[in-house]
C-alpha cells in the first residue's frame, strides 16, 4: 500500500505544480510548452532506464500505433491539467477530485462497448458522485450547476480523456501488448507526447501568436512536472509488483490523491480553502467510488463476509 499512497502523491504534486506553472503562464500555449517539457523527462527517463536495465525499446507497429494513440490522448490531458490553472478561481483539490471521476466515463464505456451491465449499485455510485460533486463546489445556486465556471467544464475533459485511454487499454489488453516492456511503453508514449506537443505549440504560435519569455518559476516547475512524472510511473509500477490486491490499491491511491490535494491546495495557495462542503464530499467519494467500482465492491464484499 505504500506505493499507491507514494503514487497518489505524486498526483497532488503535479497538480499544485500544475497550478504554479497556469498562473505564470496564463495561457494554453503555456500549458502545451510545459507538458513537452513533462514528455521529455518522461522519454529521456525511460531511454536512461531501458539503457541501464538492458532492455529493448524496439516494437511491432501494433504496438507503435498502440503507444501513439495512447499517447496522443494523454498529450491533450497533460495540456488540460496545466490549461484550467490559468483561469482564476480553479482549485487543486476540485480539479483532483474532478480527475478521479473518471470511473463514471469508464464505467459507461465498459457498458457501452464492452458489454459489461451497469447494476443498480452503480447507478446510484454515479448518482453519490454527482452530490460529492455538488458537495466539493461549496453547495452553489443551481442556477450556477447550469453553467458552471469555464474551468470546470475544462477540467471536465480530464476523466474524459482518461476513460478513453483506460478503454484503449483494455481492448487491447491481448498477449500482443502484454509482452511490450513497460519502459519501452514509456518510452514511445513519451516520445509520442513530445511530438504531439511541439506540433500543436507550433499551431498555436502560428494561428494566434504567442511568446516563450515565461518567468523562471515556469521553466523551474515544468522540469519539476518531467520528473515527478517519472517518479509516478515508478510508484505505480511498484504498486503492483509488491502483490496485492489491485482493486484496494486503486481506492488508496485516488484516496490519497484527493484527500491531500485538498489539504495541501489550501496551504499552498492562498486562494483555496477549505469548506464544509469539501470535507463532506471526500466522505460521500469513498462511498461512491466503492459502489461504482466492481473490483473494490468485490473486494469489500469478501471482506465483509
């Protein structure tokens, strides 16, 4: 359990640092520029790794196209993590608990592609998150929930994007890429995301202008971002070689995420604090998380009995 709890924290790490980064550049290309920064830890980390472990970076295209696509889609998140920071009001520990509820679109996707039924329980798991989600917001007019703050809706499309790479993963979970070595995985994601990001920058700077004279503090947290990056894919890896039981370390570690984004959002940013209303909606998580997952209800069920 140590290493999902290292892993959780290594997510509230790179959404405080994210937010660091949004309010100094205060703009999407910022964000873009910084998550190739990110990538080129990512890739340069997994090269150093692979070298060092004697491990092969080479792979079928299948797998090439695999590490791509997946790479593409978790290029657009990175961009979105840093991209919500730079409007006013965006709190690390909504947006934390916005991305943990990615299970609702993966759930929806299992249903809706995989064939998997959504059971009562879960229905109403989705029904105890959307509450949360009123909850963490500090109980807004409803009025406000019609149209929500422009960085709300941006950091909408996290879970979103995270689902989809989650269902990429699972359809093509066969015994093709179960042979591709994590680092080479990295790898390519990683040099996938560094491409991906100098091709959008370059769009961006070419369609609406834009300069690269961010302060220090910008340039010092994206390098930051590259290697807590590194540290995350570690942590995560660690996590399941120790053994275990997955469905328990998932629910640990997006506990541990959320739980000290929220209290370590409000000691460092002097905008952020904490409510009744967030206090309440880490509870009701744990709860709908737990209905809505059927790994972790399985897991508790046998607990239980």
């Amino acid at each position: 359990m140590t290493w999902a709890v290292a892993e959780g924290g290594t997510k509230t790490t790179n959404n405080l640092i994210s937010k660091l980064i949004g309010i100094a550049s205060g703009s999407f290309l910022g964000a873009v520029v910084a998550y190739l920064v990110t990538a080129s830890f990512q890739a340069a980390g997994a090269f150093v790794g692979s070298r060092l472990a004697k491990i092969s970076l080479k792979v079928s295209r299948q797998q090439l196209w695999r590490c791509i696509l997946f790479g593409t889609i978790a290029t657009m998140s990175g961009w979105v993590v840093v991209w919500v920071f730079t409007y006013p009001g965006s709190s690390v520990g909504v947006v934390a608990f916005i991305a943990t509820m990615s299970i609702i679109p993966g759930a929806l996707i299992d249903w809706l592609f995989f064939g998997h039924p959504m059971r009562p329980r879960q229905w109403l798991g989705i029904g105890l998150f959307l509450l949360a989600g009123y909850m963490i917001l500090n109980f807004p007019p409803l009025s406000l929930l019609a149209q929500p703050p422009t960085w709300v809706m941006i950091a909408g499309l996290i879970p979103l994007f995270m689902a989809l790479n989650e269902a990429l993963t699972q359809a093509q979970a066969d015994q093709t890429m179960a042979r591709l070595h994590p680092l080479a995985n990295t790898f390519w994601v990683g040099t996938t995301s560094v491409v991906v990001s100098i091709a959008a920058a370059l769009a961006v700077v070419w369609r609406v202008g834009g300069q690269l004279d961010f302060p220090v503090i910008y340039w010092l947290g994206a390098a930051a971002k590259g290697l807590v990056l590194v540290g995350m894919i570690s942590f995560k890896l660690l996590s399941y070689q120790g053994g275990g039981t997955i469905a328990i370390k998932k629910l640990v570690m997006q506990g541990s995420y959320l739980i000290s984004a929220m209290l370590l959002g409000v000691l460092f940013y002097a905008d952020e604090s904490l409510t009744l209303g967030k206090v309440m909606a880490v509870v009701v998580y744990f709860v709908a998380f737990s209905l809505t997952d059927n790994n972790t209800w399985s897991y508790l069920r046998r607990r239980s009995f």
